[in-house]
C-alpha cells in the first residue's frame, strides 16, 4: 500500500505543481484539497484489496501529512477503529498533542457522528470528504435506537469537584 500511496503521491505532486501555477483556488478549495482526498479515496480502495473496510482518511498540517490511516474495525475488533479515529491518534502521536489545530483532515467518506465530534474534540479546523454517508448506508453497522439513561447524576458530578479541587492545589 505505501508504495503505491507515494507513487500515487509522486505523479499527483508533479499535476499539482503544474496546474496550481493556473491558480485554481475557488477560495473554498484547493488543488492540494483535492490531491490529498483522492490520496484518501486511494487508500480506501487499497483496504479493500487487503479485506479491510473501505475507508481511509488523512490529517495534513501546512501541507505535510501527518497520518494516513485506513478503518481497522476487523483487523483490531474494535468498533470504534474508524479510518478518522486511527488517523487523529496517529496526527496527535506524532506531533505530542491532543490539539490538532490547524490540521485539516480528509475523509473518503463523509464522517459519522463519532468521528464529526472527535474532529471537533481534537480542535480539526476543516474536514473534507468524498463519498456521502448515504453512499454508505447499506454499510453501516450502527443501530440508532439504542437508550442511554442518566443516573446517579449528583454522585458522579463530584468528580469534577474532586478534579477542580486537586488541580488548584497543583497551581
Ligand atoms: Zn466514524
């Protein structure tokens, strides 16, 4: 995959840095947007090839790319292993932080719910994708009617006291 992924990247570099001399920035998107998703979409077909689900995403920064990561739900049994969730714990590995602010992540699928919010938790500035999550639908595992019931409410907001309490002492 990662060979194909830089020859990918390689050829697509040589495109771009032609055709952005046309300047081709619509002042929404740019001709990188565009490279670095098809680069997504690319990688998406690539987990396929390899049995995996057939998402993938990538976080840039100023132009350098700092994760490229495919859904690993199968590989890892693990539900919460989407193609954006594996790629803003490898952005924020890799830069020390859990503030990925003005990092830009690209999708090849419109993200779910879960991920929308960890790309707003990690502080995301934009998130481009390709295929909507209509195009997924059939693929969705997700069931919506599942309850979540509030109790014991005052006993488990002490713990932001206790937080709050022992953060001032620290100071
Ligand atoms: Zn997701």
């Amino acid at each position: 995959m990662v060979a194909s992924v830089l020859g990918f990247m390689i050829i697509a570099g040589i495109v771009y840095t032609a055709r952005s001399r046309e300047n081709n920035y619509n002042g929404e998107y740019t001709e990188s947007d565009k490279l670095f998703l098809r680069m997504a979409i690319l990688m998406a077909d690539e987990s396929v090839d390899h049995d995996n689900e057939p998402f993938a995403a990538i976080i840039v920064k100023d132009g350098e790319i700092l994760a490229t990561t495919t859904s690993t739900i199968s590989q890892d049994n693990d539900p919460t292993a989407h193609a954006e969730i594996n790629a803003i714990h490898q952005a924020c590995k890799e830069l020390g932080t859990c503030d990925l602010s003005g990092c830009v992540l690209y999708a090849s699928c419109e993200p779910c719910q879960m991920c929308m919010l960890a790309c707003e938790s990690a502080n995301i500035e934009r998130v481009f994708y390709g295929s909507s999550r209509s195009d997924a639908s059939k693929f969705d595992p997700c069931h919506r009617n599942m309850p979540a019931i509030q109790l014991l409410r005052d006993e488990a907001r002490h713990t932001f006291s206790y937080w709050e309490e022992k953060s001032n002492i620290k100071e």
